[in-house]
C-alpha cells in the first residue's frame, strides 16, 4: 500500500508539473539523439529519451497527453518488458485510478440486466473463466514519423508498439452476465481519460458486435505476470488482439451494448482510413461511409532489431540479422531478407510461434565478404498472402506503415 500511495504522489508531480507547463529534467540518456540507433531515422532530431514514474526512459513524443515510445533494442525480446511498454494518451486529464474505487458498469439499450463490478468481481476466477494470449499492441499511427512528406498527428519512429502476455477475462462473458438483446449493433467502451475542457470530446469507442463477442477480446487485469501499469490501463483495459491500439481502451470504466451506430467524434471523424486502400478483412460496416472506413485490423509488418544504420563490420565477419514480425492474427508465411539493397532475397528463419496475434521472431545470418555498403531489408508476408509495400500507401493520417524497413550497415 505504501508503495502504491508513493506511485501516486508522483503522479500527482507529473501531472501538476505538465498543467503548469514545467518540462521534467531529462535523463542522462538521449543527450545526441541524431547519434542513438533507438531513434528512428526521419524523427531523432525532435527526440529525447525520458522517464514517467515506473518506466524506463522511452522516447517522449508528447507531454500533454504523454506519448512516449519504446526504443528499438526492447524488440530484440519477443515480450516488451512492462517498464518498457509505450504510452499513448490522447486527452491531457490523466486519470487517477485507485483499486479501491474503480468499477465498471455494464449498461445500454441493448443490455437486458445492466450491473457493476469491482476489481475483486471482475478477478474473481468463480465470476469470470481467467484467459491469457499474446498480443501486439500497436497504435495505428506507429511509424507516422517517418513518413515523407509528413503527416499531422504524433511523430511516432518504430516503437509505438509492444507485445505482452495479457490475462484477463473474456469481454462475451461479461456481457452474457448482462444479457445482450437481439438488436445489439455495437458496444461503447469508455475510460477514464478524460479533457482537460469540458467541451474536449471524450476518448470514447465503439466495437461491432461480432469483435465485441470473439473469445480473444478480453478485458485484462495483467500483463507479462503482472499487475497492468498505471500508464497501460490500470487495473483494467480492453485487449483487443489483431486491431489497433485506438480499441483497447484503457483504465475502462464504461460498456454499453447499443442498437445503433456510436456517432462520437473518436469513431465518426477520427481513426478512419480511406475506401479500398488497404488489404483488409475485418470489416465495421455500421461505420463505414462511401469514402471512408474506421482503421480496424493491423497489417502485416516487421522489424530489424539487432543491427543499426551506420553500423560497422568487420571483412569476413559474420553478421545476424534479427527482428519480430505482426500482423493481424493470420500468421506468419515466411520472413524475407536482402542484403544489397532489395535485388536478390533470401528466407529468414522463423523463430518460436507464441500464438497467432503475437510478434513472431525471426533471424538471418550472413557473411560480410566484400567492403562496402550493404543495404539489409526484411519483408515479411503472412498467411493470407499480403507482403509489406515498398511504397507509402498514401492517407491523411499516416496510418498503417508498413514499407519494407531498409538499414544501410558498412563493411571497412
């Protein structure tokens, strides 16, 4: 209890400090950022790494909200560590959220028997069946920095992104407690993100009903073995495995099962993608318009962890190449690498598979013969036979990066 009560004295710094428009000192690390392999290319020179309370220092985007990203090297590990885990808020009034007196109510048109629960009802493994699955967490904007000409919107590099092991209870379960009547259309999810202006349209979302009832949509209480951190959800999110971050809603305090399409401004104007640009299977037909359709599922993508731009090898020296590769749940086919600058490929190996919606790693070796330059690439391609682009798919948010990654290494 003590340490939890320390926890939100800091907090409570943070927050004071952010609304009297203080910056935080920085740490010691990221003091030349143009010069640190974490920090994407196209965005290092607006970067620093720093500190919230509980995290390691991740690469600040923003303050107000707090949007901060992890740094590549935690990819070199298939499970982001907690600490590690990046932040993404989109309102400025950050929740204080104590165990004793969140809960979470269960209501709306199309709920027969609306209730409540407290933390110790929802945990309650007599209540609610316990469930855990591996799961990318990835805002849909990661990447977004890097487009060139940029795009308005936070400028996250590579790691607005991470994968956990999330424990939890099944969201269809919750909701057949309740009792879903047969004109239910969508549910509205809430939390306790709030502006900071009353006017500020709350971060509200909606879900089809078909996701809202798929077992792997929980609502989680743990992550990696571990209570959820403050910053990821605390004591409970939305974990929405194959869709984007803008889902899983955090620290949620509200669900209603509605008979019509949820019109607020975080469904009807925000996080929508234009028609027939994207692969895409998963469809929210309730929201879709003749021009444009709400983001819903990840595409697929991957990774380089292991090596840097700039880095240098030795003639003769073995080089590994590694990196992770995601997509929406449909599994990884293959992972392809070159090395000169994408002329010729060859198949990486796919490393341990923990479970469809996580990230799968993979690992390629070469030998360094000649001096020179050498341009690595990766392209991963997954079950249903969609491969990374090699162009930007254009729209006006920046969404769903997922051009093949070069990294230029040099061998003198």
């Amino acid at each position: 209890m003590t340490n939890r009560r320390q926890f939100l004295k800091n907090l409570a710094g943070v927050a004071a400090a952010g609304s009297a428009g203080i910056l935080l000192p920085r740490t010691g690390f990221g003091s030349v950022p143009g010069d640190n392999p974490d920090l994407a290319s196209g965005t290092r020179e607006a970067s620093i790494l720093d500190a919230l309370p509980g995290k390691k220092p991740l690469i600040k985007r923003t303050f107000r909200a707090p949007c901060y990203e992890t740094p590549v090297s935690y990819f070199n590990e298939v499970f982001t560590p907690n600490d590690a885990f990046f932040v993404r808020y989109h309102l400025s009034n950050i929740p204080k959220v104590t165990a004793q007196d969140w809960k979470l109510r269960i209501a709306g048109e199309s709920i027969e028997k609306p209730f409540e629960l407290n933390l110790a009802d929802l945990t309650n493994p007599k209540n609610f069946e316990h469930v855990e699955i591996a799961a990318v967490c990835q805002c849909s904007g990661n990447r977004r920095g890097i487009n060139i000409p940029h795009v308005a919107g936070v400028e996250w590099g590579y790691g607005a992104m991470g994968n956990a092991m999330w424990k939890g209870v099944r969201l269809k379960d919750v909701l057949a407690k309740a009792g879903i009547k047969k004109d239910a259309l969508e549910v509205v999810l809430n939390g306790a993100e709030r502006g900071i202006l009353d006017k500020t349209p709350d971060f509200i979302k909606s879900l089809p009903m078909y996701r809202a009832l798929d077992e792997n949509t929980i609502i989680a209480f743990e992550m990696n073995g571990q209570p959820l951190p403050f910053w990821n959800g605390y004591p409970a999110r939305l974990v929405v495995p194959g869709w984007t971050a803008t889902y899983w809603t955090k620290h949620i305090t509200d669900i209603s099962v509605v008979n019509k399409p949820f019109d607020g401004f975080w469904m009807k104007m925000a996080y929508r993608i234009p028609q027939g640009k994207f692969p895409i299977v998963a469809r929210f037909i309730s929201q879709e318009t003749e021009v444009n359709t709400p983001i819903t599922e990840m595409v697929v993508n991957s990774l380089i962890t292991s090596v840097h731009e700039g880095e240098r090898f030795h003639p003769g020296q073995m080089v590994e190449v590694k990196g992770i590769a995601w997509d929406a749940g449909y599994g990884m086919q293959m992972v392809e690498v070159s090395t000169d600058g994408g002329r010729s490929w060859k198949d990486a190996e796919l490393g341990k598979d923990y479970g469809r919606f996580s990230f799968r790693p993979w690992s390629f070796r070469f030998k360094a013969e000649k001096k020179g330059s050498y341009g690595v690439m990766a392209k991963a391609t997954n079950r249903s036979g969609n491969t990374q682009t090699f162009e930007l798919i254009r729209n006006p948010a920046g969404y769903h990066h997922n051009v093949v990654q070069k990294v230029d290494i040099v061998v003198a």
